[in-house]
C-alpha cells in the first residue's frame, strides 16, 4: 500500500479544482507507473486514460477512487476482478451523512474480493520518501520522520501546511475518513518497524478498533507516539444510574488507553504540533532536571513556575566555578539569569558550560529582545554549540525575533513564543522516556488469572444465579467465593429474624435491596438502637426483604472500584463514599494492569496522601493495592458483568471491606 509499483487514480481530471485533478496532480512526481481511470478522457496531463481498470494492461497494485458516491459498488467489483488489493476511497457521502447502508454495500464488496481499503471519505496516504502524494492537499511535504494518522482530512492538510515553517517532513501520512476497513493499528504495525519513522502523531475522534490497544501498547515501545483527541463535550450524553456510569465514560475510556498505551496526550492542536517538532528533532531525555538559560529574571521565574507544575526539577549547576569566570559577579542559580545586556558570545560561552553539567537532562534557552540583544546572532551562535542532550528555546516577542526563531528552527532547534511551551516541550520528552522503560509484571497478572479461571469453572452454575439474582446480597457472595472481603451479612424478611441476627453479628447496618445511592432515599441504616424498629422502617418503604451485615467499626479511608464495558472492558478507583460524584477524584485503567500500575493509579490521586497516613489514620496500602489488583482481574474475566460498582470500599489499618456492592448485567 505504501510502495506500489503502479497506481491507477479512478475520477482523475483535467479539471481544476476536482480532487481528481489535484490528487493525479501531487502524483505526478510518483516515480512508478500511473494509470489516469476516466471514459471522458484519452489522455490527462500527457498521460494516457482508460475507460475502466479492467483496460489496464498492467497489474495495479493501489487504486486512488476519486468517484461520486453511488458509483464506488461499482468501480470496486472491477478492482475485485482486476486483482487490486489496496484501494483509498477519497468519496464521500456515506456514513458521515447517513448513508448507511451504502457503505455497507461497499464493505461487502471488500470482503468479496479480499480488498483492503481506506476510507471513504478521507484526504488520502503519502509516502514522501517515494514521491507518493495521494491526496488533494496543496502542499507537497519534504521528506522527514514524522508520520500522521487522522481522522480528519482537515487537520492533516493544516499540519503539512505547517511543518515548513518548522522545517521538518514527513514520513508517511494516512487519513483513515469512516475507517471501513483499515484501522489505526494496522496502521501502527506498519510504523512500528518503519526505519523512515522517528515519531507518529494521531488525531482521533473516535475508536472502534479492539486492536488499537494491543499494537499501540508494543509500537509506544519503540516510538513515542503523540495524540490529540476531538470531541470531548459531554453534554448532555448520559444520565447515569451509577457512580462508575457517571465517572467512567466514552472520554474517560480514551484517557486510560491512551495512558496504559504510554502515549503523549495533548490537549490542543498547538501543543500536539509543538511535540511532534521536539520529539522529530530532539534526543531522548532521561531525567527531568532542567537548566534554565535567560536574559530576563521574570521570564525565568515563570518557567521555573511551569516547571514545578510539569513535575521538571531545577538543580543547582555542577559547573558554578566555569560559570563565574564568563559571568563574573552575577548570581550562579536555576534559573540563570545572564542580564538583559547579553551578548551572542556570552550565550554561546554559558550554553557551552552548562551542556557538559552532569546535574542537567535537558535545557531551555529564553530569550527577550531587549536593545542590546541580537536575536538571529544568537541563534547562529546556539546552532554551533555541540548539543549531546535535548535543547529547546523561547525566543520571546514578535517581529525581532521572527528570522531568528525561522533559522532556529531550520537548523533543528525548536522555538517557542512562550517558556510555558518550552517547559512542556521538555516534559514531554522525559514523558516518554519514563512510559518506555515502565514494564509489565506479566508473571502476575497471568497467576491471579489462572486462579480465578479455575474458581469461575469451578463454581460457574452458582456464579450464573448470583449475577442473574443481581442484588447487593447475591454480588458479596459471589465476590466472596474469590476470598474477597465483604462483611458477613444476611437476608432477614420479618423483625424477629433482624433481631436474631443482630444478637449474632452486633453492631449491624441495614439495607434495603437493589436501591442506588441508598443514602440519598433513606435505604440504609447504620448502627441503629433499635433493629425492630430500623428493619420496619426501611421493610415499610422498600419491601420486607432486607439486609442486614455486620458493622465495620474502623477508622479508614472510604474508596469506590468501578467497571463498564464499551470498546474495551474500563475499570476505575479512586475517592469513594457519598462523595463520588462531587470529588471525581479517580484514576482509570483498562485490564489486566499489574501491581505496579495500581499502585500508580492510587498515587495519581489527589487524595493519595490519605493513603500514606494522615491525622491517625492508617491504611494497609499494600493490602489495598493487592484488592484492587484482583478486583480488576475479577472484572476482566466476567464479561457477562457490564457494569460493577463497589463503593465504598473501606481501607483501614488492617484491611479493608467492600461496603457495598451492585452491578448491571450484560449479554
């Protein structure tokens, strides 16, 4: 698809301002052979036309379809017989409009015939290191070793348009439209070993591909991988039945894969473009301490603030003594300011020192263009300094700097407008390096599998009753069978037996079945005085059917585990109890995720610190990850479980007990 031989564009015109004059166009350059597809035409720009494919004496390795919708079923059953095995589809106007079922006409088609295809509706592919231009775009990109996959044929022409200004290329570029066939992560295994590729960007609006996380998982690896995720707004989506329902959505589904991926999210086009420039020409960072170059102090200090916000520390500089000799009475600290009069030579003198201190991982170099300043002397001087680690600028200001930032740029060092971007930038590089060297404890996850396979297998006549029964009652016994804790707990159905119980268990709580948010409704009664009167109370207004379970007398932190199914099985912990939904203070994952990993998801919340130990309260961390740990496994084997929601799960000094427990079933 990406080295054809021969290339037939079936719609190719003469006519300006058509897709297939602009796509045969950019083809032109194509070193391998072109086949013009059009009854209209004998010959297009010198090159002969055929009527139909089929004409084509030759075999065609890739068909460029740049034809009205209703004729696409058609122009693909003569591919099908001509033996093509790649088509781009360029036409629209089929399910991004409603015209559903002409699309599925034409994905039958594909599978007749074994064809794979992208598209309909996109922008095209290129391979600029052979020449290949298959799209409309007006810009013809240099060769480099960034490679695109979009959604959006849009958003790929805007980026071509921009990488010049940048001076930088491209590898191979994709525009996947409808996604009929071919996916991202077929995609992705063809990057992943692809020598021209250093760095892939990928803008994304939605995902149906079960494969995506697999492959990006093991391309990550290899290569970062920079994403920018559309379509954001949930307004209006979902009215939730449950705290997992409410905290754990489409978004929230695409924010864990992208993280358990190891990809750099960002959160606009600005930055997604500003990492693909760091990371297409910077080398890798491994640690994130930072030295600070400016000829401004108020500058510096709004770096060093960003710093401190992307988690970039600010040592103190190993080469203080080299420092004074070219300074002479400044003060030698991080930031370092170098005084607004700063000349070229002393830029170039501090950056030659400072790019051999052992305390520095990378460097952002800040410029301002005061009167004695000389912008694009200073670029000169900062290109011809030797760089063995990544280094970045802020060339601060408009019309002064303009030509040295271009010159920057062109000589592979990127410039930002701002510090703040500059500081990203950085962090984004040690980002990377960070997610590369994590690694999987496969070895566990695999034995806890195992376990709780066996125990499914084992039980599986009384677990389909347990989730068929659904309520809170049947979900702790169901959880008990794989030793989870849950209080020990009974269904009573008159006075007399809450009362028996109670004798049996103690201080109790009561609750009425199958109710969410039981507080809310008055469904739960905690500690009462008088059972009698609780198991009436709550008997009258939700049936006399009740629970009834020991009362867990611990002080500790209350914390929610949840799970739902879409693309891929998601799961969740974070803050639990009442306050769910007002902290939305939780950490998501897709399973199977190792210890290690659980325990970061713990540590990304902003009430981690309750954790570790806070005004008497203590929490068995260890004992807490190994649950949630598990719990994830159990989710991940039962797929016949769409939902799960356990909150709260009470951690304390000794353990902890899962609380409350519901769940929604699936097919």
């Amino acid at each position: 698809m990406f080295n054809p031989k021969a290339i037939a564009i079936i719609g190719a015109t003469p006519k300006e301002g058509k897709a297939g004059y602009s796509i045969l166009k950019n083809l032109l350059k194509f070193k391998g052979k072109l086949y013009p597809i059009n009854p209209k035409y004998s010959e297009i720009f010198g090159i002969k036309c055929y009527k139909s494919i089929l004409d084509v004496d030759d075999n065609i390795d890739l068909a460029i379809i740049v034809v009205p919708n209703v004729v696409v079923p058609q122009v693909l059953e003569e591919c099908g017989k001509k033996g093509v095995k790649y088509v781009v589809i360029i036409s629209a106007g089929f399910s991004e409009v409603g015209n559903v079922e002409l699309e599925n006409k034409v994905r039958d088609i594909l599978e007749k015939y074994n064809i794979r295809a992208i598209g309909p509706n996109c922008f095209g592919l290129i391979n600029a290191h052979i020449n290949l231009n298959a799209t409309f775009s007006k810009v013809f990109p240099e060769r480099g070793n960034i490679s695109l996959i979009s959604q959006s044929g849009a958003v790929i022409d805007a980026i071509l348009d921009i990488l010049p200004l940048l001076n930088i290329g491209v590898s191979k570029v994709v525009s996947l439209g409808n996604k009929i066939d071919i996916q991202e992560s077929d995609i992705l295994e063809i990057l992943k070993d692809d020598e021209e590729t250093r760095v892939i960007g990928i803008y994304l609006e939605s995902l149906k591909d079960k494969n995506f996380l697999k492959v990006a998982k093991e391309v990550a690896k290899k290569k970062p991988i920079i994403v920018l995720k559309a379509g954001k707004s949930e307004a209006g989506k979902r009215a939730a039945k449950s705290h997992t329902g409410a905290l754990a959505g489409e978004n929230e589904l695409y924010e864990a894969i992208f993280k358990q991926c190891g990809f750099i999210i960002t959160e606009t086009f600005e930055e997604f473009v500003d990492a693909l420039h760091v990371f297409s020409t910077q080398p890798e960072m491994r640690g994130n301490k930072v030295g600070i170059i400016t000829n401004a102090g108020g500058f510096g200090v709004l770096a060093a603030d960003a710093s401190e916000s992307y988690n970039l520390e600010l040592p103190e500089f190993s080469v203080k003594e080299e420092l004074k000799e070219v300074l002479k009475n400044a003060n030698i600290s991080n930031p370092l300011d170098i005084i607004g009069d700063a000349t070229p030579e002393r830029y170039e003198k501090v950056v030659k020192i400072v790019m051999k201190d052992k305390n520095m991982d990378g460097y952002l170099i800040i410029l301002t263009p005061q009167e004695m300043t000389k912008p694009l002397e200073v670029a000169e001087k900062l290109v011809r300094v030797e760089k063995v680690k990544p280094l970045v600028t802020s060339f601060i200001g408009g019309v002064s700097v303009k030509g040295a930032k271009s010159f920057l740029r062109k000589h592979g060092i990127p410039s930002y407008i701002t510090p703040e971007n500059g500081v990203k930038a950085l962090s984004n590089l040690y980002k990377f390096y960070k997610l590369k060297m994590r690694e999987e404890n496969e070895e566990e996850i695999k034995e806890v599998l195992e376990e709780f396979l066996n125990i499914k297998e084992e039980n599986k006549e009384e677990i389909r009753e347990l989730i068929k029964k659904g309520d809170e009652y049947s979900i702790k016994k169901l959880l008990s069978l794989y030793n989870f804790p849950v209080p020990r707990g009974y269904i009573v159905e008159s006075e007399e037996e809450a009362e028996e119980v109670a004798k049996k268990l103690g201080r109790v709580v009561l609750k009425a079945l199958n109710v969410y948010h039981k507080t809310d409704v008055g469904a739960v009664i905690i500690d009462p005085e008088d059972v009698r009167e609780a198991y009436k109370n709550l008997a009258e207004k939700f049936g006399n059917k009740i629970l009834i379970e020991e009362y867990i007398d611990e002080r500790g932190v209350e914390l929610i585990f949840g799970g739902n199914r879409n693309l891929y099985p998601l799961f969740l912990v974070g803050l639990g109890g009442i306050f769910t939904e007002v902290l939305k203070d939780v950490s998501l994952a897709i399973p199977p995720v190792d210890r290690n990993y659980i325990r970061e998801m713990l540590n990304e919340l902003k009430g981690s610190k309750l954790l570790k130990g806070y005004r008497g309260i203590e929490v068995d961390l260890d004992y807490l990850i190994d649950l949630l740990f598990k719990l994830s496994i159990f989710f991940y084997i039962h797929d016949e479980i769409r939902e799960i929601d356990l909150n709260p799960i009470l951690a304390y000094k000794d353990g902890a007990k899962i609380l409350d427990a519901k769940i929604v079933r699936g097919e």
